[in-house]
C-alpha cells in the first residue's frame, strides 16, 4: 500500500499515512498530534523495486 506524506498547517509537524488508493479517494485526512483537519499533502519519495538487473 502506498504511503502519504502530510504536514499540519495548524502545528507545523509532518506525518504519514498508509493507506490504499481507494482510500485515498475518500480520505479525509486529520493531524494525529493535533487532530486539526487543515493538512497539506508534500511531495514524497517514491522507488520502484523490479526483478531485472541491468
């Protein structure tokens, strides 16, 4: 399942959240430190893992 990255604009800290696309969708993401509902979504790392060696 994919991970989201957030940061509270309220508090300021970041977090992250897993969950499937589908949740996504639906989400309604809420800061787990202050609880506050205004949260922004950064931009996250992101790999990709294959079974061919180049």
């Amino acid at each position: 399942m994919p991970s989201y990255a957030y940061v509270c604009k309220d508090c300021k800290k970041s977090f992250t959240v897993t969950m499937s696309l589908a949740d996504y969708e639906k989400a309604k993401v809420t800061c787990p430190s202050c609880k506050s509902k205004k949260v922004e979504q950064k931009p996250a790392t992101f790999f990709a893992v294959s079974a061919k060696k180049s």
